[in-house]
C-alpha cells in the first residue's frame, strides 16, 4: 500500500526513493564493447542470437521490409501516429536556432553559426516490448535539426524481424536507416562503428541498465542525451479533484517498471486517504498490475502538507521528471516551478498526453538532474561554431592589450603571436 507521510521538503533520497536494484553490469558491458570493436558485424550476429534468439544474415531493415510492416499495421494507429508526428514536429521547428553576426565599425566580425550534427544515433528498446513513441520523439527532433544521417537501432524479435509499429513510427518521423541490434552492442556499434553500422556522433535513447552503462562507458568517444533512471511523477493535487483521475495518473507512471516512484502531494489529509484507496482498487485492474504493485509499495508515497505553495516548494527541491499541477488556476504556480523534466498543467492534462501527443518531448532528465538539464530537444542534435574576423587596423588598436594580457598568464607566445605582425 502506498505510504502517506506529512511534511516532507526536499529529501529526495526519502521522498523519490527508488530501489535499483541492478546488476553489476560494469565488466560485462566493457567486455561486449571490445569484442563489437574488435569484431564488428560478428560479434553484432552473436550478441543478437545470444540475447534476442535471432539468427541474423543481414543487420540491415530493408525497403521491403519497412513496406510490409506499415502494410500490416491498422490504418487507425498509423493516423495516428502522423497526428501525434505532425505535434511533435511542430513544438521542436520552434527550437530550431539561428546563429549571428556582429560587425563591429573598426573592422572587426565577430559571429556564431549554428550546425546540426552529421550522424545521429537513436537507440529504440524493443523485443517483447514496442515503444513508437520513443521513435518519434527521438528522432523528430534530429530530422528537425537538419541532421545529414539518423540512424536506428533497434533489436529483433526471436524471427529476425522488427516489431511493425516500430518500423511504422519510424516511417513518420521520416528515419530509413535502420538496423536489427538492441542491447550494449548495439550502443558499442554506433560510437564506433562496424563493417555495417556506420559510427555516429551523438548517441540518444532509452534503454536497461546494459544500455545505459554502455552509453556511459563510450561517452567521450560520442556524445549522449542522458543517462536515463527509473520513471518518476509527482502529482501536486487539491481536494477539488476526483480521486480516481489522480490514482490513475500516479498509476501511468508505477507500471512503468518495479523501479519507478509515483508521489502525490496534497494540502488534504482525507483526500490523501481517498487517492490511496483509489489507488489499491485500480490496481488489479492493470496489465502490469504486478509491476505497479512493487513500485507502489516500494516507492509511490502520498506527502500531506499545508499548502499547494508548500508543495511547489517540495517539488522544486526534488525536481521530479514529470510534475502535473492538479489545481483550478495552475498557471499560478507555473513561474514558480523551477525544476522540473515537464510540466502538466490542469485537471485535465494526465502525462500520457505528453507521453505521445501534445508534442512536448518525453524524453527527460530523471533522478534529480532537472536541476541542470532539459528535456531531450533540438539544441541535442545541433552544434555551435565561432569566428572571428580583425583586419590590419583593429588588431593594431588592441595588440598592445593582447600582449600584455598574454604577458600576465607567462605564455609569450601568446604575446608574440599578435605584436610580431607589427614590428617586422
């Protein structure tokens, strides 16, 4: 049963109190990336029929391939699916950034260009699970972006072939290079390349803890989103809601995985009660009721506290990934929400909107790092580059400020570099 405490401000260790329980994946993960290193497409087809029972001749989805899934997917998901694109495309062309350019009157220019990244890498989980949603929104944003190459993996089902509603989301956000390998291989294949895969400069996507350790072992070698944790929620609710809508809402995220944490924070103590009853009735009724059973009896926890203010408070000083604001007027407490992946706004926006419609990003910074990072977006497929331009005249005006600033740091060379142009 879910935990109702009161009054608890910031500790995130007791509030966001996820078990993770993972295995010591460190060696095994390492020993993968040398032998994909090391062996390239072999070690790839091994892995593959090892791990997903998928005998493999060819890595690559082919054309053919691509056609009969989107043939075997219903009409109705793939309307869909374009609804849900056409959202996401929209929110992330308004990240797109434009560089600049000063120009100064004594000659001198000084500028930014904005670049996209050339290969994108975006890993999908899939096997027994199929999660579209996760194409879409990582991909969209590297084709927004003006990325010359995405490319993504994805591992097999045990016949050798990609679930279709991965292959049909795929198709949407307009990605057609894709490859049949999942797991730390196929991280170790993206960041450096294999006689098939091409090596990429920015690797994103979810994963387990294999993925996720394999993408913190190649960072460095490549860039990377995020080092993803367990699926969090906190829903800020008074006692004008309904309490099912609520229980529901904190269920979305508990059936996630046994890891996940759902958290409700209210100014109501019998309201408190009534979510959590709500909460043990909805229960059996889930798919994954097993599942959201652990994570709610591990971590989901009920804070009462006096007031919706002091809640904004809590959630501020555990920056939660997914925060609903579950009140009459939530645009009040909008500004004052400082740290958080994404916010829900309203009675009426669960986070399963977010998840694969409004447009906003679900791809987002878990355990604590809202602090300091953002929501996958743009800005993650793109680069920045400076220039500068003097002519004969500006640097004269400074050179004499560049030598004797260079001359305070001891490089001389520094100092020479600019006044040598004006004593030969």
């Amino acid at each position: 049963m879910i935990k109702i405490i009161k009054d608890k401000l910031d500790n995130r260790e007791e509030i966001f109190s996820a078990v993770n329980e993972k295995p010591n994946v460190s060696e095994i993960v390492s020993d993968i990336i040398k032998n994909v290193k090391t062996n390239g497409d072999e070690a790839l087809k091994f892995y593959t029929e090892k791990f997903d029972k998928a005998k493999l001749n060819d890595l690559k989805v082919s054309k053919e391939e691509i056609r009969e899934a989107i043939n075997l997917v219903e009409p109705k998901f793939i309307e869909i699916l374009s609804k849900a694109g056409k959202n996401i495309r929209e929110f992330h062309e308004k990240q797109k950034r434009l560089g600049f350019e000063i120009n100064k009157p004594q000659g001198i220019i000084v500028g930014q260009k904005v670049i996209a990244i050339e290969r994108a890498g975006i890993y999908v989980p899939g096997g027994t699970a199929a999660y579209p949603s996760t194409v879409l929104m990582d991909a969209i944003p590297a084709v927004v972006a003006g990325c010359e190459r995405v490319v993504m993996v994805t591992p097999p089902n045990a016949d050798g072939k990609i679930n279709p509603v991965i292959l049909a989301a795929a198709s949407v956000a307009g990605v057609t290079e894709i490859y049949k390998v999942g797991g730390a291989q196929a991280i170790a294949a993206l960041a450096y390349g294999t006689q098939t895969i091409p090596k990429v400069d920015k690797i994103v996507g979810p994963g387990n803890a294999f993925v996720a350790e394999a993408k913190r072992q190649v960072f460095g070698e490549v860039s990377i989103d995020m080092i993803a944790g367990p699926s969090e929620i906190m829903v800020i609710a008074d006692d004008t809601n309904n309490a099912k809508y609520i229980a529901a809402d904190l269920l979305s995220q508990a059936e996630h995985d046994k890891n996940a944490s759902a958290v409700l924070v209210t100014d109501n103590e019998d309201f408190a009660k009534e979510v959590s009853i709500e909460i043990e009735r909805q229960i059996p009724l889930l798919e994954r009721s097993e599942i959201a059973r652990a994570s709610i009896d591990a971590n989901g926890k009920i804070i009462i506290t006096d007031s919706i203010e002091k809640a904004v408070e809590i959630a501020n000083g555990i920056a939660p990934e997914h925060l609903e604001i579950c009140v009459d007027e939530p645009f009040k407490y909008l500004d004052k929400i400082k740290h958080a992946g994404s916010v829900f706004l309203g009675k009426y926006c669960p986070e399963a909107i977010g998840d694969y419609y409004a447009g906003t990003n679900h791809t987002l910074p878990t355990s604590g790092t809202a602090r300091f990072s953002s929501p996958l977006s743009v800005d993650d497929f793109i680069k920045k580059t400076q220039y500068i331009y003097y002519d004969k005249k500006a640097l004269s005006e400074v050179c004499d400020d560049v030598e004797y600033f260079a001359n305070k740091e001891g490089l001389t060379a520094h100092a020479k570099s600019a006044v040598i142009r004006f004593k030969e």
